[in-house]
C-alpha cells in the first residue's frame, strides 16, 4: 500500500508486481501515463486484463482512501500487538 501511495503522489513513476493465488498469477501495476487528449498525466491501474485510468479528481480520492486504509491498518496491528504483548506479559507470569 505504500509504493502504491508513492505512486498516487507523483513520487515514483509506476509500481508493479504479481499477485499469487493458489498458483495464478495476476499482474497489478499503477503507472503514469500522459493522456494525449487532455494533456494531462492520468493514473492508469492494470489488474490482469482489467485496466482503468483515474483523472486527477479521481486520484485524489484513491489516495484519500489508501490513507484511510493504511491508517486503519496500522491501528489494528499496534492493538494486536499491545494485546499479544500483555498476553505475553500475563502468561510469563504463569508460567
């Protein structure tokens, strides 16, 4: 999620992997690309055949979300880790 961030905010030009399930592979890039048309710089997002290219409006949502999203992550996995770390505490105590 944080590559693809850097890419929503023109930090690096693309980003690009391959997604594994049960041994299908799907390739998933974020990329810059200048629209011919309007003259502007569009996101273009490739997700195996899939393809769809966001405006500027648009971008500014995704990365309003990826933040979202990122923040909400990062909560949760410091509460699981504040509760495992007081189990751990709890259970030395024990044992």
């Amino acid at each position: 999620m944080v590559e693809i961030l850097q890419v929503i905010k023109h930090k690096v030009k693309s980003w690009k992997r391959f997604h594994n399930f049960k041994g299908n592979k799907t390739q998933i890039s974020f990329d810059w690309k200048n629209d011919q048309d309007s003259q502007e710089d569009l996101l273009w997002i490739f997700i195996g055949n899939y393809t769809k290219k966001l405006n500027s409006s648009q971008t500014i949502i995704l990365k309003m979300l990826m933040k979202h999203l990122l923040k909400k992550k990062i909560k949760h996995v410091t509460m699981f880790y504040n509760w495992v770390s007081t189990l751990w505490c709890v259970l030395s105590d024990v044992y």
